[in-house]
C-alpha cells in the first residue's frame, strides 16, 4: 500500500495512455510488495552477516528515530500493504518495490532501546525480568521485533517488544481517514474502500495493543492443548501487556527447510495447515489472517506450530452459517438455486442479479474445486494460481454483481494464503474427505490416520470438558 | 499539455530521487562542506523538504530579475521535471558530496549564468545570472525556506541549530559565487537582509503565471491533487504575510489537525522517494556517517 501511496501523484484520469501504463505497472508492484510486506516474520540474518552488521549499525536508538521511521504514515502504509494482499492481488514492480524498500528502511531497535520498553513495561531490566535474555533480535515482527529469553522459571520464550511510541504515532495516522481511503482506492480499486477501510482501521487498531494478539493465542493454545499435530505456543501471561507478549519458544524448522523434505512430509504438514484453518473457522469460530509460510514452524509427522495471531478476526455463529450454507449447497447438495440463495443471503451477491445460476457456479465453483467430489487430489502451483485469478477477475458479468462483504474480508485470505501454501507444497489429500470430518453438517467419521488421532483428541477434550 | 504534465509527475519523482541518490557519495573521501554533524545534513533528511522547495521557488520568483533570467532562458517550461530534477541534484551534490565534487558541480552551474544575460520587460533593467546580488537572494529565499518549512510541518529547529544552519550554508552562497562577506552568517542577518530587498520585490505577470502553474498544476486527478493541496497549503502558509500579499494569496493560519494532515501527506511523498533505486541505501550511507559522528 505504501505502494498504493506510490500511486498517488502519478494517478492520471481515463483516457490518456502514458500514465496508463506506468499506472497499471504500478499496481503490480504494489501487488507483490504487499505479498513482500506479509512474510513477516522474517529473520533479520537471512540475508547474511554483512546485512546483519548494516542492519545493527542503523539500529533505531531512540523514540525519535522510530518516529522518524515509522511516524508520518510509513507503519500504516506497511500494515495497509500486508492487508491489501489480502484483497487484491496485481500492483506494480514500482509499488512492490516502494512497499519492500519501506519494508527495509525499518531497522530494528538497539538493544538498549529494546531492553528500555521491557523495563517501562515490566518493572525491571531484561536482564532481571529474564533468567536470560538475547539482545540481538531474531525477528522482525508486527510494528516490533523478537527476542529469545529464558524466564526465571526456565522456560524458553519468544518475547515480542514494540517500537516505543509507535501505537500512538499508528492511531493518529488511523484518523486519517480521508487519505486511507484514498490510498486505499488505489491499492484495491476494485474492492469497497469503505468496508476496507473499516476492517483495515479495527485490524490495525488491534494489533497497537499486544493483548487482543495474546487473548487470541491463547484462545487458540486452548482449544488446541494436547492436539496430535497442531501446536500454538502458549502465552506466559505475567509477563504479557500492551507492548510485551511472551510466548514458549518452539524449536522446529522453516518453512524453506520443509520444502526440501520427501513428499510424504509435505504432505502431512499441508493436511495439519488445512485442518487447522478450517477447525479454527468453524469450532472456534476465529481465523487468522495471516496465514503464510513464514508463521508456520514445522517437525516430522506433520507437527506444524503456528505463529502469530496478531490479525485474528472472530466471527459469530450468524456469520458463519451462509459461508456453511454455501458449502453445503454446491458441494454436498450440487443444488445450484440453494446455492445462489445462500450467496444472497450472505450478501456476496446481489438479490435478483441479471446473471443466470449456471453462470454464477461457473464463476465461483473453482474455489469450491477441490472438495466438490470425494478423492484423493493434488494442489498444485497452477490451481492456487488459478483460485488467486479467477478471485481477482472483475470482468465478465458475474464480477460486477459480487462484492465481499466485511466480515468475509479477511477470510479471503484463504485463497491467496492457504492455497498457495498448499500449491507451494504440491500436497494431495482426499480434502473432501477432510472437510467432512469437520463440517458441521456432516462431521463424519476420521478418513486418515491423522484424523484419527485427531477424533481421540476430539474425545479427550470432550470428557475434559465434561 | 496535460498529459505532458502527467509525465512531469512521474519523472519528478523518479528523476529528484535519481538526482539525489547520485549526489550522496560511496566511500567519501572527505566530508565536502558540511560533514556528518553539521545542521544541514539533519534538516536534509526532514520530511519537510519539499515544502521547503516549493516555498523557496516562491520568495525567488517575487525578485523580478531572478524571475526574468528563469523566464527568458530556463527550459523549465519545455522541461520542468529536468530544472527541478537539476537543481536537486545540485543541492546533494554540494550538501553530501566531496568538496571537489561540489566544487565542479558549482563550477558547472556558474557556466550555465554567465550565458544568461538580458533585459527585464517590466523594470526595464539588465539582468546577469552570474551577478552576486542575484545569486544571494536564491541563496536566503532557500536558507530562509528550510527554517521556516521545518518549523511549520518539520521537527523545529532550536534557535542554536537555525543559526549554525545559516552559518553553515554561507557555504554554499561562496560556490556559487557570492563573495563570503556579502552573505548572512545568522538568522538576524538573514531577516535584516530579507527585510532590505524586500522594496525591490514584485509579483509581476512571469512570476504569478508561473507560481499559479506550479501551485495548481492543471489536469491533475483528485486523489493527486489532494496530496499536492497539502505540500501546496504548507509552503503558502510558511511565507512571510507580505509575500502571501503580494502574491494575493490569503491562507489562514493552520490548525493542529492540519499540519498533522500535513505531515501525513509528505510521508506518502517521502514512501515513493524511497521506493525510487538508490535512494534507500544513500539515506543508509548518510545516516551511518551521522551516527559515527554523534557525540558519544
């Protein structure tokens, strides 16, 4: 989006072609710097010793310096940009490029910075407030960064601290309105600016105050404690406020590494990556919004701990019962009316389009392709390409009359995150078979060994529970 | 003539960041004119820059030689994104170059006024680009620009740093060719010295057809327009009243809020310079130099 920024003085109206095509290059960019700006977590170290030292000798020393970094709308348009990836998906080399050097011009904050907000925020110096503490932070993080510690009880953790004065400085920049919106229109424009605009303010707003982000990981660590394959690090909460989270470090292996794993591995952790987004969305009814390679750690077996809940959206039963009628209907059902009113119903389209039922399945059943009939299937680099199109396919006489309504922003990152996670891992599974298990309307018996030991845990929770 | 003036907009930004990435050197040998702790490096790496620019091409043009010379010989007409995109450049290189590359940049620049000679049509006098008294009004509408932009939409410099800026950028007057004596030296001098051109000044036909181009340039699309509205209300309202008077320009004073949105505005701006190649990595180079010269 600081792309979408980018955009703004070079902006021209219809019909004169120069700029057109600088324009239409600009989105792209903007597009991928968004993708660019989203892989947050990333390590400081990947790019080597040489950049390590750079980065440590640009350190941000004091509050001004973040503010001189961060301040005048830089933090939001970097926020903006990781949400607009969310919902679009083609801005130019130039905005990418914009989005990826603002990115890169946030150093991390000195170690004496770091160890100043830990003080202001728990009473004592890391060194006291830590049996051991890291100065040197292993990662950048949302509006912080983190560092490795050891508590005093001997746990070892990931802290998270914030750039100090930074909320502040983000929830000023929210204010303006008129100038999102504007940067907005360009970044998105073929979304609602104004239901955006509301879910990127309520978003970010929450991400200023580390606690929504902890409520979040623990409601999740909750839900999962004692689950086969699906690990959440659970918060450490005396040492948890607005601008610390403390969470169990966990000690598996990237996202790169897992790639290089055989098939079978892959595809047990992409079967871990889908039941949890999905188990998530309708058992605990919250998802997050950032589901990208970088917040997954992954260990044999298909273990799979997932990071980062800073953009977790929680929904109640009322908004989640179209998106189950909409499944139910094209997938279980094949009836296509049910299916087109259930659409309405939810307000993804208009009631009484010009537009005939068999063209809308047409248009929308590739995001149902891979569940529509039972067997085993492969996603592919090509089908996560195609989800991620055909989503951001405004021509044609379906386009013009859907529209994403606000709760259901944030949910399509599924296509552009877990998609092209799984395509990424070339995964086959029988996702149908999957789905069924955790669909409510349907929760069948378990269809794989990982399912099984998923339906043990599922009993287990329930006489806890009881 | 629109469409021209689109592209002006996407090179000014491409071609100032270009210029000024170009005019911050790698491994300097020397610390040119300024050096890592002087206050001109700070108040260079402001967000309020272009503010300062756009107010300084405001006071200049109200001296209607300077106006004339600009007028009559510039291209800036043909080519407005190359003047502005030249004297950016200009600017880095005397700033954050070596102190022979500034020396050859000037030597440069003073090539170019010794060809620039006429005859003012309003004044009726004779103008030379080259002459010192010229020169020295260019030089204190800038130094005089980047004290007030700053302590309107920029972080205010304390009086101390105002007057060591002034002193500092006397410089820059000696390049290009005012003799060191003729130039103000302090912020007192510079207002007495403002204050005593001040009669000779006008806003005559060139000046106010050129500055109403530059304050409102035709074509632009709203979203654009609102943006170059804030850089715009800024530099209006950092004149000196007079010279709003002059102009004819009324401008309330801003509010809080205002200077906020401001701000807001010249950080997008500031995001697309550093989204430009180069510009990121000779900010880094500046920065790293400052650092080392911090005292400890």
């Amino acid at each position: 989006m600081a792309g979408a920024a980018t955009l703004l003085l070079l902006r021209r109206r219809p019909g004169r072609l120069r700029l057109d095509r600088a324009r239409a290059a600009l989105r792209l960019a903007a597009r991928g710097g968004a993708r660019y700006a989203a892989s947050a977590p990333r390590l400081f170290a990947v790019a080597g010793e040489r950049r390590q030292q750079l980065r440590e000798d640009l350190a941000l020393q004091t509050a001004e310096d973040v503010a001189d970094t961060l301040g005048a709308m830089k933090g939001v348009m970097m926020k903006i940009g990781q949400m607009a990836s969310y919902v679009d998906d083609g801005l130019s080399p130039a905005v990418r490029q914009t989005l990826a050097r603002l990115q890169d011009s946030v150093p991390p904050m000195s170690p004496g910075l770091a160890a100043a907000m830990v003080e202001e925020e728990l009473g004592a110096p890391p060194d006291r407030a830590f049996a051991r503490w890291d100065p040197r932070p292993i990662a950048a993080a949302s509006i912080g960064q983190v560092h490795r510690a050891v508590t005093l009880d001997g746990r070892a953790v990931a802290v998270k601290v914030q750039y100090p004065g930074i909320a502040e400085t983000i929830a000023a920049d929210l204010r303006n309105v008129a100038l999102l919106r504007r940067m907005l229109r360009i970044a998105a424009p073929a979304q609602d600016a104004d239901a955006l605009l509301s879910e990127v303010r309520d978003r970010v707003g929450e991400e200023l105050d580390y606690r929504h982000e902890a409520a979040s990981q623990r409601l999740m660590a909750a839900y999962y404690d004692g689950h086969p394959t699906i690990a959440v690090p659970r918060i450490i909460d005396g040492l948890s406020t607005r601008r610390i989270m403390v969470s169990e470090l966990s000690g598996a292996v990237r996202f790169a590494e897992l790639a290089s794993w055989p098939q079978h591995e892959r595809d047990l952790a992409a079967e871990t990556i889908y039941r949890f987004v999905f188990r998530s969305l309708y058992d605990v009814r919250a998802f997050n919004g950032d589901p990208h390679p970088g917040n997954y750690l992954f260990q044999r077996g298909g273990r799979v701990t997932f990071l980062d809940f800073g953009l977790v959206r929680h929904f109640t039963p009322a908004e989640l019962r179209p998106l189950l009628q909409m499944a139910r209907t094209i997938c279980v059902e094949h009836d296509p009316e049910a299916f087109r009113a259930s659409l309405e119903n939810a307000g993804f389209l208009r009631p009484g389009a010009p537009v005939s039922t068999q063209a809308i399945v047409e248009h929308l059943a590739v995001f149902y392709d891979t569940i529509r009939e039972p067997g085993p299937r492969t996603i592919t680099s090509d089908y996560a390409s195609s989800v991620v199109r055909r989503f951001f396919d405004v021509r044609g006489p379906v386009a013009a009359h859907i529209a994403v309504p606000r709760p259901y922003v944030i949910l399509q990152r599924i296509n552009l995150g877990l998609f092209a996670v799984l395509g990424e891992l070339s995964a086959t599974a029988d996702w149908r078979a999957i789905s069924e298990e955790i669909w409510p309307f349907t929760r069948s018996p378990a269809s794989t060994p990982m399912g099984e030991a998923e339906a043990r845990w599922l009993v287990r929770r329930q006489a806890a529970a009881a | 003539m629109t469409a021209d003036l689109y592209a002006t907009a996407t090179g000014l930004i491409e071609r100032s960041a270009a210029a000024y990435a170009a005019g911050v050197p790698e491994g300097a040998r020397d610390n040119g004119f300024f050096g890592p702790a002087s206050v001109t490096w700070r108040v260079n790496a402001g967000l309020a820059s272009p503010v300062a620019g756009l107010r300084s091409l405001l006071m200049q043009a109200l001296h209607p030689l300077a106006m004339a010379g600009v007028d009559q010989h510039s291209g800036w007409r043909r080519d407005p994104v190359g003047r502005l995109a030249a004297t950016s450049a200009y600017l880095a290189t005397i700033t954050f170059g070596e102190r022979a590359e500034a020396v050859r940049a000037a030597a440069r620049v003073r090539r170019i006024h010794d060809r620039v000679r006429g005859t003012d049509a309003v004044t009726g006098q004779p103008y030379a680009a080259g002459d010192p008294g010229l020169l020295l009004w260019v030089h204190a509408a800038l130094v005089d620009s980047v004290v007030a932009a700053a302590s309107l939409v920029g972080t205010a410099l304390a009086a101390g740093d105002s007057n060591s800026y002034v002193a500092e950028m006397v410089a820059a007057a000696e390049l290009i060719g005012v003799p060191r004596p003729l130039v103000p030296s302090s912020v007192p001098e510079l207002d007495l010295y403002i204050a005593s051109v001040r009669p000779g000044l006008r806003c005559t036909p060139a000046a106010a057809g050129s500055m109403a181009c530059l304050l409102d340039p035709p074509g632009l699309d709203e979203d654009t327009a609102e943006i170059w509205q804030d850089i715009r209300d800024a530099a209006v309202a950092a004149l000196p009243r007079w010279a709003r008077q002059m102009y004819g320009y009324s401008a309330p004073p801003l509010t809080p809020g205002r200077r906020t949105e401001i701000r807001q505005s010249l950080g997008v701006l500031d995001a697309m310079v550093l989204g430009q190649p180069g510009v990121l990595e000779a900010r880094q180079r500046i920065t790293l130099r400052m650092r080392a010269a911090r005292p400890a």
